[in-house]
C-alpha cells in the first residue's frame, strides 16, 4: 500500500514491475505501456512533470531536450519483454537484448537519463532498476518538484508551477522559496508522502478562509 511506503519505494516497485501482471500488481504498467517510447513519454510526465513527446521526430521546439535525449532515454525500456503465463496473464520479464532505433541515425543509443551521461557499455543486468534509482535520487530536482508541485495541487487546486506537467526551467513556481522549502523537508523526511500532507494540510495557507472579507458596510 502505498501509505506504508515511502514515495521512492513505490515509484521503483512500478517501473521494475517483472513476473505475473496477476500476482504482481505493478507489472500491469508494462502491460499497458508496451512500447519503449510510450513508456518513456509517460514516465516523464507523470513522474518528472516533463513532455518529451515533441522530441520524438525533432527537437524539442519549447524545452532543451532533443531526438537523442528522447532515445537515449527510451532505450531504458527497449528490453521489456513480455509473454503469456499459465493463467492468460502476461508475464513481464527483462531481456537481455533489444533496442529502439533512432530515426535519423538508424542505430540505437545506450541508454542515457535525461540531462545525465550514458550508461557504461559494460553495465548489464535491468535497465529499469539503473533508470528507476537515477529517477528517485534525491539528486533529482525533477522528480521532487514535481511530486511536490502534483500534491500541492490535488489540495489547493492549482500547482506552484502551472501546468503541472509543464516543469521547464523557463517555467518557475509561483513561489520559489516555498518550492525549495517543501522539496528539502521532503528529503529530510525520506520521501514521506503522508509527512508532506500533513505539512501542507496544517499551514496556515491550506487553513486559510475561503470566504472573502468583503468590504462592510458603505
């Protein structure tokens, strides 16, 4: 449940889902995401609050990322294997060859996160466990602001950074000091969701009247 797990902790058990999409119930998400760039274009926005689906057939017109950016980074879930169970279920496995090409170079990239290097040729094993632990590092400013940014909207009905999804550089918070302040008590609270909602949901922001004052009397 993910009340009983820190948010890292779930955001890893969905995206190295393997086995049975039957007992294991994050291996549905490679059911339905069963394309390499499918995966990738929704991992981003909902984890990372970030659309890289332009840069799938040409650069990114209103963000830095590129074609290269875009493969390098789906080459992560190019090796999803899947195959039928015993009980018309999927069984979701790694495998250990596979790649997405790249349209304009007509090869595949090693895999590369976002705005990080390449993984070293000689890495093998789950791409997702490299991807999922570069994805949940309290490095990534990425993935904090746009967990923060998604539960501050879900209460107050808009986010510090609007759209959600819309996490540019070129797009800030409304409020950059509350931002950085609620991302730095969510580390040091080792990714606690509940902490967080507690936070937010006792400030005296969220407490605030929704009614207005009005003027009185004339």
């Amino acid at each position: 449940m993910l009340e009983n797990k820190p948010w890292d902790h779930f955001v890893k058990e969905i995206l190295t889902g393997s086995g049975s999409n039957f007992s294991n119930g994050p291996a549905n998400y490679w059911v339905i995401h069963d394309e390499a760039s499918k995966a990738a274009e929704n991992i981003t926005l909902t984890f990372l609050g970030i659309s890289v689906a332009c840069a799938r057939c040409h650069n990114h017109p209103l963000d830095k990322w590129t074609q290269n950016d875009y493969y390098g980074l789906a080459s992560f879930f190019s090796r999803v294997g899947r195959k039928p169970g015993d009980l018309r279920d999927l069984i979701i496995f790694e495998s250990q060859t596979g790649g997405i090409k790249h349209p304009e170079l007509d090869r595949a990239l090693p895999p590369r996160p976002l705005g990080g290097e390449p993984l070293a040729p000689e890495i093998s094993g789950n791409l997702r466990f490299h991807f999922a632990n570069w994805l949940t590092s309290s490095e990534n400013r990425y993935f904090l602001r746009a967990t923060v940014n998604r539960i501050w909207q879900h209460f107050f009905g808009r986010g510090l950074v609007e759209p959600v999804d819309d996490m540019r550089q070129t797009n800030p918070a409304s409020n950059e000091a509350l931002m950085a302040a609620l991302i730095q008590d969510f580390i040091n609270h080792r990714f606690d969701v509940q902490h967080l909602i507690r936070t937010i949901m006792n400030s005296a922001t969220y407490q605030a009247s929704a009614e207005g004052r009005g003027l009185g009397p004339l």
